[in-house]
C-alpha cells in the first residue's frame, strides 16, 4: 500500500487536517493495521515539500495547530498517473513460506509438520475472514474475499509442495 499516494487520493476528495486523514484511511485501508499519526504527518510534510500539498489553514487546536491540507495540481497529476497504472502482479517468486520449506528440507527438519502448522494457520485465518465478510460492510465484505482468494492460492500451494517434499528434498539437498 502507497500510504503518499492513498492520502492524495484522499485529499483529492476533499481538503482535511491530518485527523480526518488518518481516520478515513484507517476505516477503508488500514483493517487490522491502523496507520500511526506520526507516520501521517511525516508524510503529509514530504509531501508538502515536494509541492503535492499546501496547509491552506491554521486552526488553534488543544494540542498543536490544526493544519487543513490541499493536494495540488502536481499532487492530483500523481495520483491520476498511479491510478491508470496497473498493479504489478505479484508472482510471489521469493516468499517466506517457500523459503521455509526448502531451508527445513536442507536442514533435515520435518518440512511437512511446517506444512501442516501452515495449513491450520491458514484455515484459521480463512475462518476469521469469513466472519468478516458474513458481519461485516461491503467493504470489510471485498477486502475478506482479496484475503480468502490468496489464502486459498496458498493452501493449493501448500498441498502440491506437500505432495512433492521427496522430489524437493532431492532438488535442494546435495
């Protein structure tokens, strides 16, 4: 997630201060990972230095100044170009799971037991899931199916290297 540019993107909407910035992302982008207002205003000032925003006000507020951000014409430029470009598919070639897998067999570790640890995890978090998408919104219900969609990838992917442990261990052990 381009945390610069999904801020523009929300600027674009509308003007905000750095709170209604931080709860907007949070509530469509941040499930489970809340941005920290820290990184928010760090982000907001670089992007004001490169001339992507401007503070148009200053409110006195109880802690420090409220400052009201507006994307600029080289802001709005940015996000138009990073919406029209595709998202560069992800073929996963170096993941942590793969990763783990072979180093177990190079080790002489019980890969399969991994496998099936992996399995569980996956399963409990295809049920967590689910239950997001049963109780919650539209869109608590689309970001449930992108994670169930790759959870199942991996499930499909743990079986078939489950399936080939004796060939693998083969391949990667001398």
């Amino acid at each position: 997630m381009s945390v610069p540019l999904t801020l523009l993107g929300l600027l674009e909407r509308e003007p905000s201060h750095g709170y209604d910035l931080k709860r907007d992302y949070d509530a469509f982008f941040g499930r489970g990972k809340p941005l920290p207002f820290g990184q928010v205003y760090s982000t907001l000032s670089r992007l004001a230095r490169d001339g992507k925003v401007v503070i148009s006000d200053v409110a006195p507020g109880s802690g420090p100044d409220r400052k009201r951000y507006i994307i600029t014409d080289l802001g709005a430029t940015e996000v138009e170009q990073w919406l029209v470009q595709p998202v560069e598919p992800e073929p996963h070639l170096q993941t942590v799971l793969f990763a783990k897998v072979v180093l177990a067999l190079m080790l002489d570790r019980p890969a399969a037991e991994y496998l099936d640890t992996q399995r569980s995890a996956h399963l409990q978090r295809m049920r967590d899931l689910t239950e997001i998408k049963r109780s919650g919104s539209l869109v608590d219900a689309l970001l449930a199916d992108h994670g169930l969609y790759h959870l199942e990838a991996d499930l499909r992917w743990i079986e078939m290297t489950g399936a080939r442990l004796d060939a693998l261990r083969k391949a990667v052990r001398p």
